[in-house]
C-alpha cells in the first residue's frame, strides 16, 4: 500500500491522522468440500513483533519521525500479534467466512502522528499477515 506524500501540515496534534488508502488480501480459496469455513487473521508488526498495540512501527530505513502508521479494517484499528495461525492468538480476528472462490478483506492504511513535532521524510512500515481457518 502508498500513501503517497502527506503534507506535515495535514496532521493537527498528537493522535491526528491524515492520509488513507484502502486495498485488498484477495484470497483464491480451493480444494475445500465446498462447505464454508471461518476466516481469521493475525497482522504481525515485522520491524518490532512484540508490537501489541494498534500502531505499526516504521522501519529502521524511515527518515520521518513524530509519525507512525494505523491500520484499519473498516472503521476498527487493528492491534498487532504474534506471527502464528494458532486459533486464539492474540489480536486474532475473524475475517469473515468463505468457501471455494475468492475471498477479499479490505484494510485501510493512515498516517498517526505521534508526536508534538513531526519531521518529513520517508515513513514505511512491513506488516505480515497470518492466517488459520476453523
């Protein structure tokens, strides 16, 4: 996902957001019985995997600072967790359910400042995605 470039002037304090895209996971799913299975998945912040929280850390290679970034799943922040497809894990959540076909889960990307001052450059962050099905 881009976000392109985000004017500093765009973010009014700490917590503001500027800046959205939305794009799709499309999964091709095949080989099932045909009978719907459940959905979920767990994001995992690759720059710190500890991460819990609902903001992804930039990479070490950023060169902005006082901002991070914020992913969505409609109007629900997304909290990072374990890279594990074990059911239960934390920060888990359902994505919906599906059979054999195409399944798409819409996530949107945002900028958060985080801090008082803000100083431009290049603000990137790796999440992965984990799957499991029940």
């Amino acid at each position: 996902m881009s976000l392109g470039t985000v004017s500093v002037k765009a973010f009014k304090g700490v917590g503001s957001n500027a800046g959205t895209t939305t794009e799709n996971i499309t999964l091709s799913c095949s080989g099932g019985e045909g009978s719907s299975r459940d959905v979920l998945i767990t994001l995992t912040d690759q720059t710190q995997p500890a991460n819990r929280t609902d903001v992804l850390s930039l990479t070490r290679a950023s060169t902005a600072s006082g901002v991070a970034l914020q992913l969505l799943r409609g109007p629900t922040l997304i909290r990072y967790g374990a890279d594990s497809s074990v059911i239960g894990n934390p920060n888990q959540w359902l994505a919906g359910s599906t059979g054999n076909g195409t399944f798409s889960i819409p996530l949107t990307a945002r900028y958060i400042q985080t801090e008082r001052d803000i100083t431009a450059g290049t603000a990137n962050g790796v999440a992965t995605f984990t799957m499991a099905y029940r």
